[in-house]
C-alpha cells in the first residue's frame, strides 16, 4: 500500500525528502496484519513505548546526575529529595527498567510459542536478541551510576567475569575499568556508554521493524497470510488494541511507582560504596537472575562464564535447531509440552539465582540449567523430527469463516 | 576478481592494477586500524591512575593475631600479624592437595606476616577474614574457602589471593607496589 499524501506542504517534502514514506513503511498505519492476533501480539508496542520512557526519564536525570564516585550517590539522593519530582523521574526510570524486561522477556517467549524465529523472520528475530544483549548491557551500566553497594559489587562481579578468558582476560578487564579497580574512571565511562546504548538500541528498534514489515506479522495459527481476507488495517484495529493494551500496563507499572518503587531494587544500593566491604549477598536485578544461576551452577569459573553467555547465544540458533515445519505450537501436540517443561525451567533459574548458591536451590539450578540446554540442543531437534503435528488450517480465515472464501466485507476493505 | 587487465599478462595471471589495488587496501586498513587504536587504548588506565601505584604500611601497630585492611590502586590489601598457630597450620597444609599448589614460604616474606591482595580470585569479592573451613578467609560471594596462607582450598575460585609486590623498608614498615 503505497502512501497517499494530501496535503500540498507534505507532498513538496516528500518530492524532495521522502521522509513520510520512510516512516510510513516503518510504522505506518496501512500495515495490513493477520486478523487473528491476540494479546501477546501487544508486548512489541508496548517495549517501544517502554524505551521511550526510558529516554526521557533517563535525559531528565543525567540533568541532575553526577558521574563522579564522590557525587554520585548524593547526586542521586538530591534527585530524590530536592529537585521538583526527581523521585517521580528516578522511581520511573528503575521500574521503566523493570517494566522494559517484562515486557520483552514475554514478547520472546511468545515468539518461541508461536515459532516467530523460523522462516523468513530469522534475521528479525537475530535483531531481538542483539536488542536484548544491549539492553542487559545498558540496565547493567545504568544500575551502577548510582553508586551504592549493589552497583559497586553488581559492577566488581559481572566485570570479573572476563578475567575468565585464559591471556586477554585480565587485560580486557582492566580495559573496562579504565584502572585496577572499579573506581572513578569506570563509573565516567559507564555513564557515558549508558547515555548512549538506548539511541543504538532505537537504530536497532527500526531496523527490527523493517524486517518485520517485509513479510509481517507471524500469528497465532502461524500460517501465513494468504491475501486480503486473512489481513485487516493495523489502523484502527491494532492501534485501538495496542492502547487498551497500554492502559492495562502503565497500571501495572503506576502500581511499581506508586505503591512498591523499592520492591524490584535492593535495599543494599542505599549504602554509598565501600570497596572496603562486599555485602554479604550480592545478587542482580531479578532480570538478570536467570543467567546469573547458570553462571553458579557450573563450578567452574570459565565453564560458568562461557554457559551464560551461550544461554542467550544460543537463540541464535533456533531457526536450524528447531527442525519442524509447523510455526505454532498450537498445532505441536508434543512440543507444547516440552514448552512448559521450558518456560518452568527458566522459572527455576529465575528463583534460584537470587538464593545462596548452597543445597536445594544450587541442585535446582544444575537441573534447569541441563534442561535449558538440552531443550535448544535435543528435544527441538528431535521433536520437530518425530512429532506428528495436528493439521494446520488452509488459511487463517478459514477456522472462523470455512473454506477461506473472501467474506463480504474484505474485498471493500483493500481499498482502505 | 579483477580480469581488468592492462599489461601484458595473460588470462589469470596478477597485473600490476591488482598489486596496487591490493596494496591500496592493505594500506588502507593498517591506516584504519592505526586511527582505531587510539579510541581503543584511552579506555586503559590513565598516567594518574598508574601513578598511584604504591603506599607504605606501618605494622608496629598491628598486633599478634590482627589484621589492617589498606585499599591499594582501589582493591584491599589484607597485612595479617599470624599466629603461631596459623602459621604452624599453613605450613603443614604444604603437602595437602592444593588446587593452586605453593608452599607457605613462597608467600611470605617473614613468616608473621602475610601480606595479600584481598581480592578474591574468582569474581572479585572482598573474602571475609578468619572465616571458613580453613579458618583464614571465607568468600561470601560464592563460597570460597581460603586457608591461613591465603591458598584458595574449596570453592569456584580458582587461584590463590595474589601476593602484591612489597617490601620491607625497616623492621616495622613494608612498602606495597
Ligand atoms: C534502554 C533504556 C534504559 C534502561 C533499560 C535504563 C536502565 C537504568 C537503570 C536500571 C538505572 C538504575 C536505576 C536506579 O536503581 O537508580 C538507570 C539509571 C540512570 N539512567 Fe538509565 N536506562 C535507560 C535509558 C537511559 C537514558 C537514555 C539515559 C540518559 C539520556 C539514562 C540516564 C540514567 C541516569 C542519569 C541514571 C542514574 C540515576 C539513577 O540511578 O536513578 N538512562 N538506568
Ligand atoms: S567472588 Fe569470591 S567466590 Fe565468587
């Protein structure tokens, strides 16, 4: 669907600078969409919508932030006491934090469900995954700017991690630190690098919806789209959803604000840092519980380093480990199961990560960690090969409407 | 590649265009890579921060069985006056099965005092003195035993809390770094 500008200003623009058909193509509102999507079709919206509170919460701090070791735990406070609804912008800001993993965390499972990663969205899905790496980047270095105990050993532990590597990890290490400690110059860059990531991360939003829109969205049936009677306008249809949507979640995320703003943080990053004296339980944001679970669970420092990583590596490989020619699970009667099995795995590690890594919660943590490979490596490989799917729809009209003849309506609505 | 050919040349052999097209690039890119190199290497500490790179200790306060706690280039440095019991302990534990096998000898500089960073080896942590299986210092992190010498003994980490270079400047003050 071609834009069709009206107005004469906006047409002289286009002319000269096609801007209008360019966001258009990204966004635009003519997007024929399966008619068939549900809710978990809204967590895509919502993850944008989330990123650009993080923006302009986030420039509205670094107004009153200080990247400085001996400032910036008392620049912080100042936001929350003295400046006009700095606690408003930082309570946002950590939760947005918060809100921005669960939204994306259920957006990908979704798309595992519904086999959105397979044929021809594999570089769409790539995309995700390198917006998940530079979010965990950026919700990393952001929760150490304000300089409490959690952010100075969150800091000290996840940059240890590359002293793992045998010859290039120590020099890596003191590479990022800018120095042979945690300290001053680690604290400038990760401010500087904080800034940063969010606007790469929106680069990388619009290159994810350039390759969503080149063949659309997957479904729930994941059946492809097989003309006009399978499609309606994402206009108003799916803008109205989104925005009911929307509602629903900035309750959920005015409940965080409003009602529990420390709940998801941790009370130790209300001491300044001492390098002087770990606490006695460093753990992550929740976000990060998952992996860092895998990380204890192997006992040893190179083995855990390199399993953490390839836990999100790994989703690189879907597209070729999953080896069925059925998108949705719906129709994957076997499959689906070892889903749950999956989804209660990640579950494990989500609630073992945040544990001392001793007796049940270690054993659990080796078990699901087993299972999370073993779900990539074994049961999607040979599932897909042995499983009988249950057979798939001609179209996605045809569930709803038999047959897939074009309704009544559908052949007035193309010219939209 | 390149079938343009000019000189003389026949089918499939170099030309001269695709020396200078090959030397071109490969300028090209050692060019690049130079011009990189400085974004690169100003991440790496700083003159100042290597400049500040040694502190004097003074043990004549330090007594039997105590231990200071000094924050060297930013990381804590343990200065342990040991007993003699502790020492007695490490230097029988020589023989044990060590993961990160030295004996206590080679650690200390005069057997009292054992000087280490207080860094624990494997993710950083500050270990907690007197502490632990071996009854020298215990990681809170992720558990981490070391013993009275400092020798990692049970757990992930996997090498022994460095000994920092130090030396003694009299009887009473040691000089680390
Ligand atoms: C992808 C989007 C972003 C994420 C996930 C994110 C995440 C975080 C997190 C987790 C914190 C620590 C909050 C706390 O516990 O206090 C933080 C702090 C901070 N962020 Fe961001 N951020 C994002 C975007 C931005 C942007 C675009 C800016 C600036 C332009 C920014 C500026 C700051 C500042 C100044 C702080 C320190 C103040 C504070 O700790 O509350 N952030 N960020
Ligand atoms: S940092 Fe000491 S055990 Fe992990």
């Amino acid at each position: 669907m071609a834009l069709q500008l009206q107005n004469p200003i906006l047409k002289w623009i286009e002319y000269r600078l096609p801007v209008f058909s360019t966001i258009d193509h990204m966004v635009g509102s003519g997007y024929p969409t399966p008619k068939n999507l549900n809710y978990l079709w809204n967590f895509g919206s919502l993850a944008g919508i989330v990123l650009v509170v993080q923006i302009v919460t986030g420039i509205v701090l670094a107004m009153h932030y200080t990247p400085h070791t001996s400032l910036a735990f008392d620049s912080v406070e100042h936001i929350m006491r003295d400046v006009n609804y700095g606690w408003l912008m930082r309570y946002l800001h950590a939760n947005g934090a918060s809100m921005f993993f669960v939204v994306v965390y259920i957006h990908i499972f979704r798309g595992l469900y519904y086999g959105s990663y397979k044929t021809p969205r594999e570089l769409l899905w790539f995309i995700g995954i390198i917006i998940l790496l530079a979010m965990m980047a950026t919700a990393f270095m952001g929760y150490v700017l304000p300089w409490g105990q959690m952010s100075f050993w969150g800091a000290t532990v996840i940059t240890n991690l590359f002293s793992a590597f045998p010859f290039i990890g120590d020099p890596i290490v003191t590479w990022l630190w800018g120095g042979f400690a945690v300290d001053n110059p680690t604290l400038n860059r990760f401010f500087s690098l904080h800034f940063l990531l969010p606007f790469v991360i929106v680069g990388l939003v619009m290159l994810h919806l350039l390759a969503l829109h080149q063949h659309g969205s997957n479904n729930p049936l994941g059946v492809e789209k097989k003309g006009p009677q399978d499609t309606i306008p994402f206009h108003p249809y799916y803008t109205v959803k989104d925005l009911f949507g929307l509602g629903v979640f900035l309750i959920f995320f005015a409940y965080w604000v409003f009602f529990n703003p420390n709940y998801l943080g941790h009370p130790d990053n209300y001491i300044p840092a001492n390098p002087l004296v770990t606490p006695a339980h460093i753990v992550p944001e929740w976000y990060f519980l998952p992996f860092y679970a895998i990380l204890r669970a192997v006992p040893d420092k190179l083995g855990g380093v390199l399993l953490m990583f390839g836990a999100i590596l790994i989703l690189f490989l879907l597209p070729w480990l999953d080896t069925s020619r059925v998108k949705s699970s719906r129709f994957r009667p076997i499959y689906k199961q070892f889903y749950w099995v999956f989804v209660l795995a990640c579950i494990g590690l989500l609630w073992a990560g945040g544990q001392p890594p001793e007796g049940l919660p270690l054993y659990l943590s080796r078990v699901c960690t087993v299972y999370y490979f073993a779900h990539f490596l074994v049961v999607m490989p040979l599932v897909g090969w042995f499983e009988r799917p249950r057979p798939l729809p001609a179209s996605i009209s045809e569930p709803v409407l038999g047959g897939g003849k074009l309704p009544a309506g559908a052949a007035a609505r193309g010219t939209h | 590649m390149s079938s343009t050919t000019t000189g003389g040349a026949g089918a499939g052999e170099p030309t001269r265009r695709d020396f200078l097209y090959i030397a071109a690039v490969g300028i090209g890119a050692v060019g690049t890579a130079a011009a990189i190199w400085p974004f690169i290497s100003q991440m790496n500490p700083s003159a100042d921060v290597l400049a500040l790179s040694s502190i004097e200790v003074d043990l004549s306060n330090i007594q039997t069985g105590m231990s200071v706690t000094v924050l060297w280039r930013g990381k804590p440095v343990f200065v342990r006056h040991r007993t003699q019991a502790e020492i007695d302990k490490a230097v029988a534990d020589d023989k044990a099965d060590l993961p990160d096998p030295a004996t206590d000898e080679s650690r200390v500089k005069k057997p009292e005092w054992l000087v280490m960073m207080g860094v624990c080896t494997h993710l950083g942590c500050v270990p907690l003195g007197q502490q632990g299986d071996y009854g020298g210092w215990f990681c809170p992190c992720h558990g981490s035993h070391y013993d009275t010498s400092g020798r990692i003994r049970k757990g992930p980490a996997p090498l022994n809390l460095p000994v920092p270079e130090y030396a003694f400047i009299s009887d009473t003050r040691i000089k680390i770094g």
